[in-house]
C-alpha cells in the first residue's frame, strides 16, 4: 500500500492528544472508611472495573477513528500489477485468424464480420496494434487506421496451424524486462492437425487471451469431392460426395455452367452421414461447372468448381509393333491414348506430343538411344520393360543417359514387399500403409545401384521399380514382365498402380479441379517465346503463376494463388488457351476444436471488451481512502453506542 500524500500521515501524532486527555481524568478513588461496609464493598469493586473497560474501549474507537480519517486524507492507495512487477509498457498483438471457418453464419452475418466489429467497437483509441493473420503481418498499427487494414484482410485459403502461430508470436515480440506483451488470440479454434498445446508455447514475459466466443454449434452439409466414374459419345456418370455432421439434414443440389442448370437433385441425411450421388450430366467438349447447396452451416463447402476437357488425355507410346495386353487393361481409352511404333522408326519430331514412351525391351542402337535422350531432355517421361538375359543391353542403355552402374541378372527367387508410400508418386493413392499384403514372386530380377529414387523393393532390398530423374524422368522396372516369370497376375493391386501412376506422371491432363493455398503442378501444351507467358483470371482475381517453358509446353505451379475458388481462364495475350477450377480445402469444416489450457498466462476471455479491461486493470492502481474512512465512520458509531448505551 503507497499514499499519494504521505505528509499527512504525520498527523498521527495528534493520537497522543486524547490519550493525555485520558490519563489525566483518569483519577484515584479515595479511600473512606464508615461502619457496616460489608454489602458495599463488593458493588463498589465491580463498578470501578466495569468503568475503566469502558472508558478504554471509547478511547481506543475514538484513536482508530481519528487514525482511519487520517489515512484517508493521505489517499493510500493499492500499486498495480504493473508496477509491482516494474512493467513500464505494453505491446499489443492480435492473431486474427482468417481462415475459411470463419465464414460460418451467426445470424444475418458470419463469425469474421462479427469479430471484425467487436474488434472496431472495443480496442482502445491512441494505441498501436501488430496484427497476425494466416496471409501476412500488420505491424504497429493505430487504432484510428484499423479500419483500412481490416478491408485489406479477406478469408483465405490457408489452414490454421496453431502452435506455428504461437511459434510466429514468439518472434515477434521483444522479451525485455520491463515490457509486457499482450498477445489476443482471435480464433474458432478449429483443430485441423490434432494440435495439442503445451507451456514452452507460452513465454513467461507476455499475457495471452484467447477470445472463446467464437466455438461454432452448426449444422452443416459439406460438397466434399467429385470424379468422373464413365463417359459416353452422349453424356458423363460423375460420383458426387456429399457429407453431413448431423442426421436428417436436406438440401437441394443443382450443377450450373454459366446460368443453364445441367442436373438438378436433392440429398436427405437419413441414416447415414456420407452419401454418394451419380450424376449424369449431357456430354460437352468443354465442362466448366460449378455444384451448389444451400445450408446454414460453414459457406466455403456449399460450392464446388471443376472442369474436365473430354478431348484432351494423357498420350502414351509404345516401342513396339504391337502393345502388351496388360498395359492396354491399365492405359484405358477413357483416358489414355495408347499407341506403338516399331523402334527404328523413332523420330524426334513425332514424339513432342507423347507424355511417356514405354520401351519393352534394352536392345536399341545408339541413333535411336540419342533419339530418347533427346526426347527426355525435353522433359519428357520414358519407362524402360527389360527383357529376360539383357544385362548386358539394360546397362548401356542406362550408360547413355549419364546413368552409371553395372547391372547384374540374378535367378534368386524373392517377393515384392516394399512401397515407397510417401513418394511423391504415389500421393493420394494409397488409403492406409498395407504390410501384409500378397506378395507377388520374382524369379530372376536385375540388380544395380544408381542415384535413382525406388518405388517398390524386393524381398533382398534390391529395388523392383525406381525413377532417375533428369529434364524428364526415366522408370526402371528393373524384372522382366512376363506371367512365367511373376506373379503379378494375383498382384493387380500393387502393380496396376504403379504402372498408372507412371502414364500420368507428367501433369498434361488437369484434374479436376485443385485446392487453394497448396502447391498445385499442371502443364499446358502451348508453343511460347522464352519472354512471353501466360496468366490465370476469373474476372475479380488475375495473377501469373510460377512456370517453365519446356519445348511446346509449359509446365505451371501455383501456390499462395489463387486466393479465391472459381473457375479461371488461362490466357496467353488475348487467346482462351483452357479453364482450370480452384476450391478451397475442406479440412476447416470438421469442428473438432482445441482445448485452450488456463493458467496464470493464459486466460479466456468471452468477448474483446473483457480483454480491455484485462488489459486497463494490469496498469490501474486501486484507490482505498473510501474504505479507511468508511472504517473513521464506523469506528465514530461504535464510540457512540458505547457513551450511550453502556451504563
């Protein structure tokens, strides 16, 4: 406890008044002896201690009076947090997060238009702010300018990760002893990535608040994906994926490109929380379509863009006069165009347009070994099928693409027990990381090392399939594919995989659609000088994506844009070279949230307002001269009721 004016306290010494005034009128009995004294001997006794007890408590009432009043005129007061703990300023910085989540409907408007308005009403005015988003930093920006950066700050495709944000923080602020940083954390907590907090994420110097108001309840229906299933010369069958976090919820579903509606139907969660739609939709050379339902859930999941170009399929060519029947049941018309062509008739000029050249056997002179090379210079993808008892040919075939190793035929039975799952490769194929299944025989396979990455491993670690990559990217089966020989017949589900994956291997065909906010690869076959580039626009958003002129095509990589989901055309100069449709990502709409830890660090708080008073209390002092002369008041009252009622 301190006093604004300390001087006064020396007006205590007038205690010392009363006191003397006390000890002086306190006077003796004077002893007078008369006869027959026996009955009032014992009443004088006890009316002189009960006089005296008296006395004493009216002198000690009137001294804590008098002192509680003094006090009270020297204003003491109670020193703040911060001033106990000797903080001289602080440092405001706010996460807000703008992810997708927070378009969720709370009324008429959304959980960021709310928060947004809560922001503007109660911040404090003359007081600098650092904002965090998931797009970018504001940094010490003033109350009277938040309303300029808040227009600047719009949903965006990235998901929140919470501890790297924590982790953002810590950067951010300066940890000196006599400065607080005061961290609000603005968010619906949405756990995409089973986070888990833990203390080393919360700095001992800074104070966090976490608004959390903000825990949506919803009911809500979500577009979760879309493939195509068959097509015909007349129409397509899609597979639409719709799915729900409660029973009995309905909505009407349409497919629209441009205003003509192409299907119309209607999803009713009855029993189950995943439902899958086949939708037939009249063929067209060019789908540039988007999905709709309403709900009054999350918004960003309502709608689903893609596009599909019926003409346009990944083209691969064989080596061969004729096609081994395994690779026409894999390289399917409906997506592949398969062809062949004897070896010696290889030309340069009439490969430009294949994705992959399959070579079935390691036999092949130098002009047309020169022939491949120069096609895999030009980034294209060719995957080599030896034939039985060809070391010898497999390892100068190798040697011409700078790939240096000898090659050695061995007989040894082994088995097919290994899958690169995390290879790039094989990204979105596998469901789950299967150990026990069949395992398909090898009799004799070729072993040799290399800088090569493998895709699948034998029983004796020597690879089954591995990648060299250079411009273009050379496969290597390194077992002859023959029945005789394996038993992949009882294996179709490793080996069809692998071989698909190969054919598509160079992103020619463009899926679907792509996620926002992630990496995103695609090539268009387009002819541009080494200045001259395309660009993607959908009317509102236009940017030009990272990419790489490779002879006739150019390969394209998107990543932090688009910001916004829609159908883009891509452009080059004033020619519509194709559309390509963009979504964002689904993973925001699973309400799991996490749990945020309480602690002397860490509050929660309900709204922004109670951050303000948090953060005014820390460097207010409590006044208490109207609690000490409330007690002058009570002590006057209690010498009061002793002078009158204690006789």
């Amino acid at each position: 406890m301190k006093f604004e004016y300390p001087g006064i306290l020396y007006s205590l010494l007038l205690l010392l008044i009363p006191i003397i005034i006390h000890l002086i009128r306190w006077k003796k009995f004077k002893q007078q002896i008369f006869t027959n004294v026996e009955f009032l001997q014992d009443l004088e006794i006890k009316s002189r201690k009960s006089r005296k007890l008296k006395e004493l408590l009216v002198l000690l009432s009137r001294l804590l009076a008098l002192a509680a009043l003094i006090i009270a005129f020297a204003k003491p007061y109670k020193t703040s947090q911060a001033e106990t703990n000797r903080i001289t300023k602080s440092r405001n910085i706010i996460y807000l997060d703008n992810s997708l989540s927070m378009d969720a409907l709370n009324g008429n408007t959304n959980l960021w238009q709310d928060l947004i308005q809560d922001l503007q009403q109660n911040l404090l005015d003359n007081t600098s702010y650092t904002l965090l988003t998931n797009s970018g930093i504001y940094r010490n920006v003033r109350k009277e300018h938040l309303d300029d950066v808040f227009q600047q700050i719009h949903l965006s495709g990235h998901i929140t990760n919470h501890r790297q944000n924590l982790k953002k923080i810590q950067y951010l602020v300066e940890n000196q002893y006599n400065i607080l940083n005061n961290i609000l954390y603005c968010s619906d907590m949405q756990n995409v990535f089973g986070e888990t907090f833990n203390d080393s994420l919360f700095l001992k110097t800074n104070q966090y608040y976490f608004d959390v108001s903000r825990y949506p309840d919803l009911q809500n229906i979500s577009l979760d994906t879309i493939w195509l299933k068959t097509k015909t010369t007349d129409s397509y069958e899609f597979n639409l994926k719709i799915s729900a976090n409660e029973y009995r919820l309905k909505s009407p579903i349409s497919i629209r490109q441009n205003k003509e509606v192409l299907w119309r139907g209607f999803v009713d969660f009855k029993d189950s929380l995943q439902q899958n739609i086949l939708v037939h939709i009249p063929a067209k050379p060019v789908l540039e379509a988007v999905v709709k339902i309403q709900d009054k859930g999350f918004q960003f999941d309502n709608r689903l863009f893609f596009t599909f170009h019926n003409d346009v399929k990944y083209k691969i060519l064989v080596l061969n006069k004729t096609v081994p029947s395994y690779l026409k049941k894999i390289y399917t018309p409906d997506e592949f165009q398969l062809d062949s062509i004897p070896v010696n008739k290889l030309n340069i000029n009439d490969l430009i347009d294949y994705d992959l050249l399959v070579l079935t056997q390691s036999k092949i002179e130098n002009p047309y070994a020169g022939v491949l090379k120069k096609f895999i210079s030009r980034y294209g993808n060719l995957l080599i099928l030896p034939a039985d008892n060809e070391a010898d040919a497999l390892q100068n075939l190798l040697n011409n693409f700078n790939i240096h190793t000898q090659v050695i035929r061995d007989t040894t039975t082994v088995f097919l027990n290994q899958i690169h799952f995390k290879h790039p490769l094989f990204k979105n194929v596998f469901t789950k990381h299967v150990k026990n299944f069949a395992y398909p025989f090898v009799k004799n396979h070729y072993r040799f090392s290399g800088s090569g990455e493998w895709l699948y491993k034998l029983s004796d670690q020597s690879p089954f399939a591995q990648v060299f990559k250079r411009n273009g990217q050379i496969f290597v089966i390194n077992t002859p594919i023959q029945s005789q020989n394996t038993g992949f017949e009882q294996a179709a589900s490793l080996i069809v995989p692998l071989f698909y994956q190969i054919g598509k291997a160079r992103r020619t065909v463009q899926d679907l659609y792509y996620f926002t906010g992630k990496k995103n690869q695609w090539e268009i076959k387009v002819h541009l000088k080494p200045d001259e580039t395309i660009k993607l626009t959908n009317g509102r958003e236009t940017f030009v994506p990272y990419q790489v002129n490779q002879y006739k095509r150019i390969a394209v990589t998107t990543d932090d844009m688009p910001t916004q989901a829609g159908i883009y055309s891509i452009m080059y100069q004033n020619k519509k070279l194709g559309s390509i449709a963009f979504n964002y990502n689904r993973k925001e709409n699973l309400m799991k949230y996490l749990e945020v830890p309480e602690n002397k660090r860490v509050h929660k708080i309900n709204n922004i307002k109670s951050f303000v008073t948090k953060q005014q209390a820390f460097f207010k002092s409590q006044s208490l001269w109207q609690w000490f002369l409330g007690l002058a008041l009570l002590f006057l009252l209690i010498e009061m009721l002793l002078i009158r009622y204690w006789k």
